[in-house]
C-alpha cells in the first residue's frame, strides 16, 4: 500500500500534451546527459517512469532503462511509445516494489518524491533505490525547494504559474510538511477552466541526505539543475546524486 494518489485514465492520457514544453528535445538533452553519464554502461531504472518523459528518450540514447510505475494508466501510454522488451515496467509503489538485477543508477525526476505522503514511505523510497543499486550505483533525485520563503506570516498560498491557459499555486500545511498543488487549465476556447489538485509531501535537501544515510547511501554532488550550475541558497531546486559505497 502507498499513501500516493493514483493517476486516473483521463490524466494519463492529456499528460504528453500538458508536458509538451519539458518533454521536447531541446529541453531534456541536459537530463539525458546527466544521467547516461551517470548510467555509465550499465542500466538504469526509474522510479515512477510515469508515460515515458524521460525514460524513453534515454532508453533510444542507448541507455538500458527498467520502470516501475504505480498508475496502470500512465504505463499503458508509455507502452504506446515502446515494447516491454525495450523498456520493461513493472506496476507497482516506488517504495517498496523490487525489480530483478542490480542497476548502476536508480533515478527520480520532477519532484515524484513528493507523491509519497509519509516521512516513512520516502525513506522506504531511498532503501528501494539501494537495494537495487550495484556497488559504486548513484540515486538521483530532481525536486524543488519548499519555496516557504515567499511565505509572510498567516499567508499559505504561493502562486508558481500565471498565464493565458493555466493558473496554478500551491498552499501548505506547515506542520504536516503538505503542500497541495492547484491548477486551472483552460482546455478549449470557451473560457472554462478544469480544475485539478494534487497533494505531496515536500522535503528539504538535508532531511533527504539522512534519509540518504539511512539507506546507506552517501552525498556525492548536489546541483542546481541538469547543466551542473551550483546549489545556492537561492536555488529554486536541487538535482542530487547518492552513491552507494563500493564494497
């Protein structure tokens, strides 16, 4: 069982078209980069692949690439793109589903952490992620900064999109560590905006390095985004890179 929220058909299938921006060449070429480096030439697997954003551009860059996902649905538009034997996925919780072999690199992208609602499952996260990491793997982790600094006092919602087709802000529980993400999209031409919400459990960068610890894993290089720019107090958020120790 996992705390996170599953994704419905009807989400699946307009997700590539709402990613379209982050899911073009252009902008995936530094993650690509990044992460076949890291991969080396061994495999990789991604936690939550989700409809394939990234593992299927880095599977075609040469890169052997396993998923596991929660949402049948999610998987089955992945599937559209790629055959099982190309780029296996197994259903189930990035927490706690095992997949066969050993994996020089185990990856998480674009704040999917934040799906497990728990402390306890997301250090669960980080113990699934070695236990399937050979001797020397790195874990990686792309997620933003809680951005509580845009918070004054008895204020709980920060706007992060404001424009002609999507309004989106978040609020947070402060105690709880939940922020609940909110968007209005206009689909069409007629003025009307779907709503939608999703909850996540955010997490600072040094509550993820003991969670790290804890899984027997240590920091190796955190940056601000895929290029290598440096992780600054006014980063908006982190890529993260755990080794796991050689024996």
């Amino acid at each position: 069982m996992t705390s996170s929220e599953l994704w419905t058909r009807a989400t699946a299938d307009r997700y590539d078209t709402e990613e379209s921006e982050t899911s073009s060449a252009a902008f995936l070429e530094p993650t690509l980069a990044f992460l076949a480096d890291l991969a080396g030439d061994g495999r990789a697997l991604e936690f939550a692949i989700g409809t394939g954003r990234v593992g299927v551009p880095l599977r075609e860059r040469g890169v052997p690439v396993a998923g596991i996902e929660l949402s049948e649905h999610m998987a089955a538009v992945l599937r559209r793109k790629i055959d099982e034997e190309t780029l296996p996925v197994t259903l189930g919780d990035m927490a706690t589903t095992v997949v066969p072999g050993d994996f020089t690199l185990v990856y998480l992208v674009y704040n999917t952490i934040t799906n497990l609602l728990t402390q306890d499952e997301q250090v669960e996260c980080f113990r699934n992620a070695a236990r399937h990491l050979a001797p020397g793997g790195r874990f990686v982790i792309e997620l933003g900064v809680p951005p509580l600094r845009f918070l004054p006092p008895g204020q709980v919602a920060v706007p992060f999109d404001v424009s002609e087709r999507h309004l989106g802000f978040d609020t947070f529980d402060l105690v709880e560590q939940i922020l609940v993400s909110h968007h209005f999209t206009r689909d069409g031409d007629d003025d009307r905006y779907r709503r939608d919400a999703s909850r996540h459990r955010y997490a600072w960068p040094a509550e993820l390095d003991l969670m790290a610890r804890l899984a027997g894993l240590e920091l190796e290089r955190r940056v601000a985004d895929w290029s290598g720019k440096p992780f600054t107090e006014n980063s908006a958020k982190h890529i993260s890179v755990w080794r796991k120790p050689s024996r």
